[in-house]
C-alpha cells in the first residue's frame, strides 16, 4: 500500500466527498477516484459506500483506517528521525494545551525543559479539549495537556485506544465571589441560593461545576451567565454578577489581586486532574520520548494541600 494512496483514502474519508478530499491533497477529482480504486482492488475490498450524507467508510475501510493513520504516522516519524541526524538534533514537538494549563502551568515548565534540551524545536498551540483531541487524533500535534473530564454514561469503560495518557497534576478548584465586608465560611443552604457564572454545557470547566453541585446534592446550580472563556468568568464574578467554581490556577492572579474572594467550598474537596495525552505508537519520536522522561511526576499544585483560601468572605445578610 503506497503512502500516496493511503493518504487519499484519509483525505476521502475524512471529507466524505471526493471533490472536498482533491481540494485537501491538491489533485483532480479523478486522480483521487482513480487512487480509492486502486487501492480497493489491491485489498480487493470496498472501502466506500455512497449514500445520500456522502461517502461512508464500509467495514473494509474502517478497518482499514486506523492502521493508515499509524503507517503514515511511522513514515513522519522515519522522516523526522533522520532528519534530526542529519541536522544534528532532537528534532521538533507540536504540544497543544488549554490555554489556562498553558499559561499557568505549562509555559513555565517549558522554559527549564528548552534550556535543557535546546535542539528540541517547539510548538505550542492553544485550542479547547475536543479540538487538541481531533488534532492529536490527526497527527497535527505530538501531545496534549487538557482537564481530565468524566465520561458521558454511553461512552464509559470505552476510553479511545489510540491514545495514551499519564495525569501530571491534581488542580484544586476555587470558590470564588465578589469581594465584601464581613469574613467567614459559606454553607450549602447559602450556596444553593446563589446564581453562578459558568462556561457552557459540553465545556470541561462547565462539567466540573455540574459534577461538584451533584455530589452536595444541590442538583444544577443556578447560573447568572453562560460565557465562553473562563477569563470573563473572574471578570464578572468581581463585577458581582455571581459566583464561580474553576480550577484554581485560572484566577489565581485575580485572587492574589484581591479582584475576587476565595471561599471555602463546603461540599468534599474537588480538584481537576491535567492530563497529558499522546498518541500510541510503535515507535516515539524522538523528541516526543524526551518530553514523556522529562515530565516525571509533572506540575506542582498551585497551592499547598489544606491550604487556607486568601480573602474568604461572607455572604451579605
């Protein structure tokens, strides 16, 4: 099977229609045609159905497809490994992170691991969870640091098997509201009365808050706003819009500003792990190996276990 055909068979079942797929490898419609036909008359098996959504993989192709990732994946890593020795170095890495893991967590990491390894070329792309995960799946990065998020019910004991992935980190998550006179703990009864600022249904932020209110047993929490970026949720939050309930290390620069108050959540401690993820493969990169050693145990917590929250506050009477 030439890499050439496999490619154009990923183009086409990623398009579901060949004239998008030409687009995507730069060819005539009917050189992709022609390539799709060869390669099912090499395995002598179809590997498309057209129907009226496009073309659908078959069986055949689905079977296929996971096994032309991982070959055309092995000739990028062949590639790239030798051309680390023609050039003398460890080659390049194309890291994708939530923005608050990269900021917080992940730049400062990444400025001791470039002065240790400096023929390491490195990329870093910010994106949402879903996003890093269809980009790793596609091979447009080598790995990925995103929230660890609780399986839809449906998907549960089905994690993808393409994937690998090791938890670096345990973030706590923060309590917080607008800033007020009187200083004291929060209980739940108080807490259910409150509206929230939370990003939206699907978002990992916004299943940390759904899942924290369900264990109290407060049910759905009562939201003030929906927002898209976790940045406005502390913006809001210190306007006096409501209350929020994030990973710590996304407004620990608005605590330590005195913007917002920190409280003592009364339900268990929540925390949100930060999971690395990468794809399996038979052969790593080699800079790839050199980030999975050097990660060790991975990022230190934003703050000591039992630690007292900064700035704690009541409720107003």
């Amino acid at each position: 099977m030439h890499p050439r055909l496999l490619k154009t068979f990923l183009a086409v079942a990623r398009a579901r229609n060949v004239t998008r797929a030409a687009q995507e490898v730069n060819l005539a419609q009917s050189s992709v045609s022609d390539q799709i036909q060869a390669l099912e008359t090499e395995l002598g098996a179809s590997l498309f159905i057209r129907s009226r959504q496009g073309l659908t993989l078959t069986l055949a192709g689905e079977t296929l497809k996971p096994y032309a990732e991982d070959l055309l994946a092995l000739a990028d890593d062949a590639r790239a490994a030798i051309d680390a020795i023609k050039t003398r170095t460890a080659g390049s890495l194309s890291i994708g992170a939530l923005e608050t893991i990269a900021s917080a967590r992940l730049a400062p990491w990444l400025a001791g691991f470039r002065a240790a390894n400096a023929g390491i070329d490195i990329k870093l792309r910010i994106a949402g969870s879903g996003e890093l995960l269809r980009r790793l799946g596609d091979g447009e990065i080598d790995v990925a640091f995103c929230f660890e998020r609780s399986p839809e019910p449906e998907d549960a004991g089905k994690p993808d098997q393409r994937f690998a992935r090791r938890a670096v980190g345990a973030e706590p998550l923060a309590l917080i509201a607008p800033l007020g006179d009187n200083r004291a703990d929060i209980n739940l009864a108080a807490l259910a009365e409150r509206h929230f600022v939370a990003t939206e249904t699907g978002c990992v932020y916004r299943a940390m808050v759904d899942r924290a209110f369900a264990e109290t047993g407060l049910g759905e929490p009562r939201l003030a706003a929906e927002v898209g970026s976790i940045d406005v949720i502390a913006g809001l939050v210190a306007a006096g819009a409501g209350f929020g309930l994030v990973p710590r290390l996304a407004v620990a620069a608005a605590i330590e500003r005195g913007e917002v108050a920190e409280l003592t959540w009364p339900g268990p401690v929540r925390s949100a792990d930060i999971v690395m993820t990468w794809r399996r493969r038979r052969v790593q990169p080699p800079a790839l190996k050199v980030l999975l050693t050097a990660m060790g145990k991975g990022f230190a917590p934003v703050t000591p276990a039992g630690a007292r929250p900064r700035h704690a506050v009541s409720l107003p009477s």
